[in-house]
C-alpha cells in the first residue's frame, strides 16, 4: 500500500501520536497530493495519508479512465463498496507496519477521511483494530447511495438499484449505523458551503444523529467552510500541487481539532 508519512512538528525525537487519512476519489485522489492539500503541519503526530485501492500508483494499468469503466459497470458494487472494502481490509495490517516502521507512541490514533474516505473512516469506527481518539471527516460520503446517485447524474444516466445494491447502500449508511460507530471520540464533520445539497444534508444527518447518542453531545461537532465545494485540489489531483485557498481554510480548522487536546 503507498502512503505519505509526515513527520511530526515541534517535537523531540521521541515517539509520537498517529493520525491515519483515507483520500478522496475526486481531487486530491492520491496520497501525496492528499498530503499536499492537508498537510496539518502544525500538529505534533505523525500523519499518515494512505494511497486507496485502485488510486495512485495502484491504479489498473496507471489508467484514471479505469475508475470510469469501473462506474458505469456498476457504481456502487463494481467501484464504491469494492474500493471500501479493500480500504477497511487492509488497515490492520498497514497500521500494524506503521507502528513498526515509524516512532509512534501508544495513544489512541486519530482518524481523518474525505468524500468517499470519509465512508472509510467511519467503517474502521465501527471495528477499529485499536483505540481511537478523535475523528474528522471532510465533505464524507456519510450515505454512500447519495454518492452514487451523484456520480449517476455526472454519468447522464439512473443508477438501476437492486436488491443487492440496496442492502449494500444500507450496510454504507453511517446514519442508520450510527449505533454502531465505536467509543464515542470527538467527531469533527467539515462540510463545504457549495459541496453537493445531498452530501451536506447527510452530514448534519450524521451529526444530529450522533449528538443524540454520545454521552458527550457538545463532543460531535459540524464546522462549515465558506466558498468549499467537494473536492480539495484542482484536477487532476494526481500530484502534490500548491494548496488552494479552500484548502487552507480545511487544513488550519484540522490543524486545530487534531492538536493536543
């Protein structure tokens, strides 16, 4: 699995927290650019942006036009839930080597995820493979059937749901699922003013949903950026490229949730 690892700000050499991202699909859609966009410079941990599956240097013969063939096959069986899958399957094990390879320390680590990462992040919290202590999502796919009705609309044709794409659509609905989301960390949901209605509206979804569970309410938290759409970096979000301005507002509102709190 590729990753980004930048190392922690304003510390010794001593072991460090952990902070692991899941990217975007749309851009940035690689780690490094990932990393490039949301580098959190200014947090003390180790941040780890790992490379999703069938992205980056793992892309089906280095082909972006892939992930198209791979939609319209079926957008949310033959591209989505796969590339979730893979993502939550291979965590234990890439976090396992992290810890190998990397001075971290043995706090609970910290989770970020994006659009469809988002949907990542929230399926480790369900099972996570060790202790959790504060999560953020930016633009996520909350819902992930809302992300295939959109990518259907850019497409220029319906999504043709069956009864196998449903109950696959339910299993990726972190509303429904909330009660089942692990340990109640501080939850920090980062919504775009002009990311698409139906994203935002199932971001406040989640959060109100949340709130009425946790022990802690004030703990779930809902932070909207002005002039943010979906994606983080200008196309094609391959390679780190300078931060845009929505970036920045993103990565100072990180910054401050993930410092030591």
């Amino acid at each position: 699995m590729p990753f980004t690892a930048l190392p922690p700000s304003g510390t010794d050499d001593g072991p460090a927290p952990l902070i692991v991202t899941w990217h975007m699909l749309d851009a940035p859609r690689t780690d490094a650019a990932f990393a490039a966009a949301l580098p959190m410079a200014g947090v003390p941990a180790w941040r780890v942006h790992l490379g999703m599956p069938l992205c980056g240097p793992r892309m089906v013969e280095g082909r972006l036009d892939r992930h198209l063939e791979l939609a319209r096959e079926d957008i949310l069986l033959a591209y989505f839930r796969p590339i979730i899958r893979q993502a939550v399957e291979e965590f234990p094990a890439a976090l396992a080597e992290l810890r190998r390879r990397l001075p971290v320390d043995d706090r609970p680590i910290g989770l970020l995820g994006a659009s469809l990462g988002g949907a990542v992040a929230l399926q480790v919290l369900t099972d996570p493979p060790t202790a959790v202590g504060a999560v953020a999502l930016v633009n996520p796919a909350v819902r992930v059937s809302a992300g295939v009705e959109l990518l259907a609309a850019g497409l220029g044709r319906p999504y043709e749901w069956t009864a196998e794409s449903r109950r696959a659509a339910d299993d990726l609905d972190f509303v429904g699922r909330a009660g089942e989301l692990t340990g109640e960390p501080p939850l920090l949901l980062v919504s775009g003013e002009h990311d698409h209605p139906a994203l935002r509206e199932d971001a406040a979804s989640l959060v109100k949903a949340l709130r009425g569970r946790y022990a802690h309410p004030e703990e779930v938290e809902l932070t909207t950026v002005p002039g943010l759409a979906h994606a983080l970096a200008d196309e094609p979000g391959l390679e780190p490229a300078p931060q845009s301005p929505s970036a920045v507002a993103v990565d100072g509102v990180l910054t401050q949730w993930f410092a030591p709190r």
